[in-house]
C-alpha cells in the first residue's frame, strides 16, 4: 500500500518500514544482556538512557516494585525502532472523537494480540504474521490445529504470571461459555459444524486450539480482528464468574447491575475497567467517561525491549482527550495540540487548514491509504417490515434507475477535490479481487435512462407533485439516515435528494447521532441508510465482507438484516432469503473453511459475481487519499498507513517504539 521507492534517493520512514519483519527480532537473555545494569555500552543516538525508565528506576528504588529483570519474561520481544533507539519519557497527546472512540484507544494503546501484524501491509493473504504474545507457534495438519509457545515469566500489569490457566478461562469460560453467549458463539471459535473447536493445556506454557477441519483465516483473524480474546487474566477475572463464584450475581448488583454476565464483560474491558490487568505497554488510569481525557501511563511489567535491552515504551504516558465533533478535532490538529493522530479528521474538506498550519502547528502530514471502497454507499431495507416498502426497495430495476439518476461527478467535484471517480459498492483498484465491471456498472449519469429504469420497475403512475406512485397507490418517499459527525455523507445527500427528486422520487434526510442511527439500522427500521463501503477479505470472512453478502446482522443489516439473521441463527430468527443469496452463503461457507489462498480467492469471485447481479448498494465514488499528522517532535513513526479494518492502524507498527525528542 505504500508508493515504491525511488532510485537515488535517501532513505526515509516509509523506506525503512519496507523492511516488515525486519522490525522483529527474537532474542534470549543471555545473547542480548537484557538484565545488565549499568548504563548501555554503546549510546543510543538520544544518549545513554539505561535498562528501564527513570520513573520506574524511583519506584524499585523506593521498594515499590522488584528489579527489571524480575519484571521482565525469559525472553522478551525485542522490537526494532523505526528510525533510531529513543528514549524515555514525554507525554502524547491524542484524541478520540465521543466516547463512542475506542477503537482508537484499542489501536495506540491496545494491539497486543498473541500474533500480530508485520508492520508493512501487503493485505490480509500476503502480510506476514509473526509471534507476539506467543514466543512461536505452529500450524498443525493442514490447518486444523494451532499450537502456541508462551514466553515464560511473562506477567500480567498487576505482576502475576501469565499461564496456559489464562488462555484456558479465555476460551472455555468467556468465549464458548453458553450463558455469556445466549444466541451465539463467535464463528472464529466454531467449527463448521457449529461445535466449538477443542481447547488443549499442553503444558503452562504451551496451549492448543483443535478444529474438525482446517480452520481458514484463523491466524489472520486472531492479528487482526479488534475484540478477539485469546487471553484473560483467570487470577482477577474468576472473582466475576459464576462458575468460580457463588455470589457472583450480588457482585454484579452491588456494583449496579442486574446479572453477572454483564457484569464480566465490563470488567474484562480495559477501557471500561482500569483496574483489569493486562499486557498492553501503558495502562488505563480511568474509564472512557470519567472525566474529558482517557490517561494512560506505562506498563512497569512491559515484556518487550528494544535492542539495547531497554524496557519499553519509550514514552511515559498518553492523554487522550475526549472531543465531542471533528471541527474540534481539527482545530487542535491545526493548533498543534495533538502529536500523532489519525482517522476522522483527515478529509479532503479539512486539508487546506490542516496543511496551511503544518509550519506553525509543528507537524508533518502523513498519508493514509483508506481502506473503504467507496466514500458514501446507500443501502435499501430488503427486509423492512412494511411490506409496500419492503416491495418498492427489493426492486433491482429501482434501485438501477436511481443510480443512473445521481450526478456523481458534481459531488466529486464539489466535495472531494475531484479526486475519486464514480464507482459502486466494490473492490477497490489494488485488490485481488478488483472488478472493474462491478464498481463502474449503473454509475453513468443519464436521466433518461433513469426514468426508463424507474418505469420498468412498475412505477409509472405520478401523484400532483410529480412523485412516483407505488402498487399500492403511496408515494415513493423514504428516509434516509445519515450520521450527523459524516459531513460529507450529509451533503452528498442533499445533492442526490434533487437528484431524485427530478425523477420523481422523494427523500427525507435524517441526521442523527451514530449511536441512534445503529439503534435504528439494526431493529431494522431504516428504510434507506448510508455508510462506506470495505473491502472484502478472503482470509477472515471478516472486516467489510457484509457489505457483499448478507454475513452478519449488523454489518448487513443496512440492506438485509432478517437475511444475516436468518444465516447467523438458522431456525431461531430471521427471514429465508431468495434462492440466489443462499447460493451465495454456501459459498461464503465454503470459502471460509478453504485453507488453500487460491482456492479461497476463486470462491470469492463467485460470491462477488452474485453481489453484482444483486446490486445490494448503490455507492458514490472511490475514495481520495486521507492522511494523519505527526510532530515534528515525534519519532518512529511512518510516513504512511494503511486504513485497513483489519489491520488496526497504528498498532503494528509499534507505539511503544515512539518516542519524543526536540533533536530532529
């Protein structure tokens, strides 16, 4: 995803970021002299900075906490800066936009998973995957075992060791447990039978996870699915759970709430509960909501170092403030308030002031690389509980029609600079998957040909004001729902509301708040929503594959919510979608347990081929470059990122390899 190097030049960020792996390297104690205590040997290029930072120094000092090297595992990850060794302290500042803005918290502060990402993205099939939490692990007949090494003396934040018994309540007591998940499991944890694949304790520091068949994407999904739990600290979070509590539900309502199971999930959220344990590099000191930042401060039992054997992070703390619109957000990117920041901000409509304060804010612009598809799709309630509505927007020719009907590149001129050209809800240029027919079919502009397509869909009758009569004798006029924070999506629709309104369909833009707006989307009520469309991804069956199919009753609940109902709950929920979409979902499931990248590409295709007859979304246009920014201040970090959902950015690229420095 990053533009290839030019012959001659000097080596930059992005330059030495090509080198993936290269960030990575495992080391043993005794070969990297991890535990000397005097200063470095040799001086890092900001100075000699010793084997742990001065704040914890104090604290081993003052008997607070035991020397580094007890702290530290057998054979901590050493990670390899970016740019150069750096050293400690600073605080970052950052934002999250409403407290509904975690996943930015999950991505600096958060990505630990037990493999991860190599920092330079190649996509989901080609990126390679290395140890993390694990020391190594091992793929085992074709896919249908997974065995993982841990590193010993790893502890958790509070000190206690981390032990298979961890991986072991992770999985049989959190993510397969019956009560936790009435309606049900995770895919990831099932096999395709519908049973859960089978934990093993190999030994403490050796666990297995065995399925009846080969378990596609499961490494990918594990480095890259937000919310995947492989590990729970047993030691804090039994106090919690039933199973190890027999009061357990007077925990849960001593502390306000009504059930245990609850209850359990709020505390195994470290954003929520600051006091959980974890093994991320800084730690929560308050709840997202308790008071305007969320700080966070260094983890004193950190496991990876950096190549002099210094305990990471570099930096000491992040504060991150709680904003409640992007305008704010953009004020303090221009004023230079925060020192590395991305997403949400970093549109087209905000670049000419976010650039013109680069020189005086103290920071660089850094590019990143969207991982959508399309900068507005509109999606059509299939399965909208009224049924006139339900008839008018499962009509193919409609939906047709009233994309011949939108001047896409007025809203690209007028709204994104120009850049981007009409294209439909599909894979991008760039992807495997890219289909040029699919993403441009129905984007010419030709009212003409709209009203020929809205007439063949049966609507030919008009009322007084010239809008377009259902069966029934109703108007053809519906709401569109529109998260107020998305301006952009907010005025492209009032260009396409005139749009359709010259063909004789009339439409109400509702702007609401996002938390309203998936109340609304997922009870299923919306008659016609917007978003942006993802990527389909081969390896996980995750991030935007819902988009495309009817995968998952969130993700598609925009255009067929009884349908993923019907899929993900078969026999309790839903509605038996059309013979075509079936078809469809077989070959998801196929996919899904094809362990073979080709094969499971081909798969893909055919699935696609469906989307296109279906032609579930209509979309606006591809999506124009965004970027984050940077200090001047603040080092090791890229000059380029992917967007990419699955991804998680920036937390392969290792945060707690920043560091703040004055010396350029």
């Amino acid at each position: 995803m990053t533009p290839e190097r030019n012959a001659g030049r000097t080596l930059n960020r992005r330059d030495l970021l090509r080198g993936g792996a290269g960030l990575f390297v495992v080391a043993t104690a005794s070969g990297c002299g991890f535990f000397d205590t005097d200063p470095a040997g040799e001086e890092s290029s900001s100075g000699a900075k010793g084997k742990e930072a001065p704040s914890l120094r104090e604290r081993v000092e003052r008997g607070e906490l035991p020397p580094v090297e007890e702290r530290l595992p057998d054979s901590p990850l050493v990670v390899e800066p970016l740019e150069r060794t750096g050293v400690y302290g600073g605080t970052w500042h950052s934002a999250m936009l409403t407290q509904e803005d975690v996943s930015w918290l999950r991505y600096t502060l958060g990505y630990e998973p037990l493999v991860r990402w190599a920092p330079h993205w190649e996509g989901s099939a080609a990126t390679e995957i290395l140890p993390n939490v694990c020391e190594s692990y091992e793929v085992v007949d074709g896919g249908k075992e997974y065995v993982f090494t841990l590193r010993r003396g790893l502890k958790w934040s509070d000190g206690e060791p981390v032990t298979a018994d961890d991986f072991d309540f992770a999985f049989n007591d959190y993510n397969i447990y019956s009560e936790l998940h009435p309606d049900s499991i995770y895919a990831l944890w099932l096999s395709q039978s519908g049973e859960p694949a089978r934990f093993e304790k190999v030994d403490d520091h050796t666990v297995r996870y065995v399925y009846e068949e080969p378990k596609a994407g499961f490494l990918e999904q594990i480095a890259g699915t937000s919310g995947v739990v492989m590990c729970l600290p047993k030691h804090y979070l039994r106090q919690f759970h039933a199973k190890y509590n027999d009061d357990a539900e007077g925990v849960a309502q001593d502390a306000g709430m009504n059930r245990w199971v609850d209850h359990i999930v709020v505390q195994a959220d470290p954003w929520a509960n600051p006091e959980l344990p974890t093994l991320n590099a800084w730690l929560a000191q308050n709840e997202v909501g308790e008071g305007p930042s969320v700080i966070a401060e260094r983890n004193p039992y950190y496991w990876k170092v950096d190549p002099d054997g210094s305990q990471l992070p570099y930096i000491e703390k992040m504060v991150c403030e709680v904003v409640q619109d992007v305008e704010v957000e953009v004020l303090k990117v221009s004023n230079g308030d925060l020192d590395m920041q991305l997403y949400h901000f970093g549109t087209i409509r905000n670049k000419p002031v976010v650039a013109a304060s680069q020189e005086e804010g103290g920071y660089e612009l850094i590019d990143f690389v969207p991982s959508t598809v399309n900068t507005m799709v509109i999606g059509f309630n299939q399965t909208h509980p009224d049924a006139a509505r339900r008839e008018v927007f499962a009509n193919k020719d409609f939906r047709i029609g009233l994309s011949h009907a939108i001047n896409r590149q007025k809203i690209i001129d007028t709204l994104f600079g120009g850049q981007g050209h009409p294209w439909q809800c599909a894979p991008i240029p760039g992807s495997d998957l890219h289909d040029a027919e699919m993403g441009e079919q129905y984007t010419a502009y030709d009212v003409d040909l709209a009203n020929d397509y809205l007439d063949r869909a049966g609507y030919t009758e008009r009322n007084g004001d010239g809008i377009r009569l259902r069966e029934d004798g109703g108007a053809i006029s519906f709401n569109v729902l529109v998260v107020s924070d998305y301006a952009d999506q907010v005025d492209a629709l009032d260009l396409i509301r005139a749009d359709w309104r010259e063909v004789g369909v009339e439409v109400t833009i509702q702007r609401m708040a996002e938390t309203l707006y998936w109340e609304r989307v997922e009870a299923g009520e919306a008659e016609a929503s917007t978003w942006t469309g993802g990527p389909f991804d081969i390896r996980t069956g995750a991030g935007g594959n819902h988009y495309y199919l009817p995968s998952n009753p969130r993700g598609s609940s925009r255009f067929a919510s009884e349908w993923a109902k019907w899929y993900t709950r078969p026999g309790r929920d839903g509605t038996e979608p059309p013979e075509r979409i079936r078809q469809q979902l077989e070959l998801f499931d196929e996919m899904l347990v094809t362990f073979d990248a080709a094969e499971a590409t081909a798969l893909a295709r055919q699935i696609l081929e469906i989307t296109k007859e279906e032609f579930f979304y209509i979309g606006i246009s591809t999506p124009p470059t965004e970027y984050g920014v940077v200090k001047t201040s603040f080092h090791n970090v890229p000059d380029s990122f992917t967007g990419s959902v699955a991804y998680q950015a920036p937390g392969p690229s290792n945060p707690e390899q920043y560091f703040i420095s004055d010396e350029a």
